[in-house]
C-alpha cells in the first residue's frame, strides 16, 4: 500500500506538498504574528462592512470568515467588476497570493478610483508595487507557496485585522485553535499508518470515486475549499453543496440510475451543534444516497470552538485530497491546465 511507504509518497510528491501542510499550524502561529505586527500600527474606524477581494485561496479565505462570522456584513468578491453599492463606509480587502491575479488588479484599481478604504495583503508581484505606489497599507506574507496551501497567510492576517478595528468582538482563543489543529494533524501524518488514519482512510473509500461534499452553515466554505482541493490536488472532478438548499434541488439527483450513483461518494460534514431540523435532513440525505447505490463518508470536529472545528475539518480534507492524488500516482503540486490557460490568456 503506497500511502503507508513513505519513500512511494515522495516519488509522486516531488515538491512536498506533505511537508507542506503538515506544517499548517506553525504556519497559522506565524500569520497571527504577521496580522498583530500589522495592526499595532493600524488607525482605521470601524466600517459598516467588509468587502474581501480575491480568486481562489485569498477568496475561500475571505468565505471562511463570511460563513462563519454570518453577524457580520462581510462580503466576497470574485472576478473584475466591484459592485457600485461599495463605498467609503466599506473597507475594501484586496488579496491575491502571487500579486498578478488578474481579476484583483482590476478590483483594486476600481477602489483606488473611487477612493475607497482599503487594506492589501500579498506575497508580492504587481499588487505590492501597486500597493506602493498608491499609498495603500499592506500585509506582506511569506512568499514560495502555491496559493492554495497558503491560506492560514491569506486567512489569519484578516481576522486579526478585524479584530483590531472592532469590525467583530469573536473571541476565540487563537493559541488554542493552533493547538487543536496540532491535535489533528498528529492523526494525520504520513508517518501515521492507514489503520489508524483517517484522512488515508477516507482517500482509500473515494479511488475511483467522485466525491461530493454537503456542508452547512459555518461549513459551506470548507466544503467549497474541499471541493477544489480534491480538483486540484487529486485531479479529479468534485462537487460541493450545502444544506438547507440541496433539500430543495440536488438531493432529487439520487433518483438517477443505480449505476450512476455507485460512481459518487459523498463527503456529509456533521457537527456537534446541528439542530434536529438539521439532522432529520442530513440522516435522510443520507438514506438516499445509500438506497441510489452511492457511498457515504462522515467527517466530524469534536473540538468546542467554532473556528477549532472548522479549521480542522478543512485541514483533515487537506490531506484526504492529496492521500487521494497519490493514489492516482499524481503530483500534488502540479496544474498543468490552470499552467496552461494562465498562458494563453497572457500571451494571446
């Protein structure tokens, strides 16, 4: 079994993308540090609301804290256009890893026209120059990443930021979220054999599986996040939903043939504080999805914070989808058709 022959692992993760994610948690230690650097300094008025601007990982950050913080008015931006409702009560957050991002270019240059507050978090590129040149404060992060096994950089800094400013009055205990997420990741090393890993485990159930991952509430992003995840890194097609909404539409898909259901795997994302509403819904999904011929997968946090539980699901579906990749003898690292687009929309 190559998911318990470490040296296997390696030839398939050329560029270590284990090494990388098992590092998560110093990485979120060191996004704190970097967010409360920042902010010692940092004079801004409470806005009404917050605007995250960004694609991909600096997007699904911003989610995360959309879905989870659902008291607040925080809002995501994907794409090239800033809606005109944005105004100078907004502060505006521009994020982009690598600093070229295309579509937040554009939406910065939008704001600066307007006169919007703003704060930049980046790695570099044409963002920090602009950022720069503008005036603009920024948060510079570790560079030498892909974007998205960055996202306790492109995550933590915010949430600091926020708090400081007073934008929200969450209290989580930051120093206990690191140490839950150290918790989990000793379940889930590659040093840690199959039987007694879940995140290998679960990778092992979805081969030649397509999974789809059902959320809810504070969960809607990680399910979204792990729905890219298993695309990028296990390069392979997954779908996300979340409930109430699938009750209404994608749950009437498991009346499909019995031979298409077999091929889907579904990833239910449970918690300790569901509702009985909640529960009669997702067990009854549930049911569906085993009478369709499809297989069902649970993935619980047992942690009491509510940042610990969603991070740690996040983080466990991490390693799923990279276990996954090397099963299917793929590079983690590799997007050779994201490489390729990027090219020909650069170079016409």
């Amino acid at each position: 079994m190559i998911l318990d022959d470490i040296v296997g692992m390696m030839e398939v993760d050329r560029r270590n993308v284990l090494g990388t994610i098992r590092n998560f948690p110093e990485q979120c230690e060191e996004a704190i540090g970097i967010g409360k650097e920042f902010s010692k300094t940092l004079k801004l008025k409470k806005p009404k609301s917050v605007c995250i601007c960004g694609m991909g990982g600096s997007a699904i950050a911003g989610d995360i804290l959309r879905t989870w913080l659902r008291d607040h008015d925080i809002r995501v931006f994907r794409g090239h256009d800033l809606p005109g409702y944005v105004d100078k009560d907004s502060l505006v957050l521009i994020s982009s890893y690598s600093g070229n991002t295309e579509e937040t270019l554009s939406l910065f240059r939008q704001a600066v026209k307007r006169k919007l507050n703003m704060i930049g978090i980046t790695s570099g590129g044409k963002l920090e120059k602009e950022f720069r040149e503008e005036k603009t404060p920024f948060i510079k992060i570790p560079g030498g990443m892909q974007p998205r096994y960055a996202i306790a950089y492109l995550f933590f800094p915010l949430l600091v930021v926020l708090r400081k400013i007073r934008f929200i009055r969450e209290g989580s205990d930051l120093g206990r979220v690191v140490r839950n997420l150290k918790e989990t990741r000793d379940e889930l090393t590659p040093d840690v054999r199959t039987k007694d890993n879940p995140a290998k485990r679960i990778a092992i159930k979805l081969r030649r599986k397509i999974p789809l991952i059902y959320g809810f509430g504070k969960f809607e992003a990680v399910a979204l996040r792990a729905k890219a995840q298993f695309n990028e890194n296990s390069k392979i097609h997954s779908f996300s939903d979340n409930f109430p909404e699938l009750s209404h539409n994608a749950i009437v898909g498991w009346e499909s043939p019995r031979n298409l259901s077999k091929m889907l795997a579904v990833i239910f994302i449970r918690d300790r504080e569901e509702d009985r509403e909640m529960q009669r819904r997702i067990e009854f999904t549930e049911d569906a999805v085993r009478n369709s011929g499809g297989s069902v997968i649970e993935i619980r946090s047992i942690y009491h914070s509510d940042l610990s539980r969603i991070l740690s699901v996040m983080y466990m579906l991490n390693f799923v989808s990279i276990y996954l990749g090397i099963l299917h003898r793929k590079d983690p690292s590799k997007t050779e058709l994201l490489t390729d687009l990027k090219y020909i929309l650069r170079h016409g």
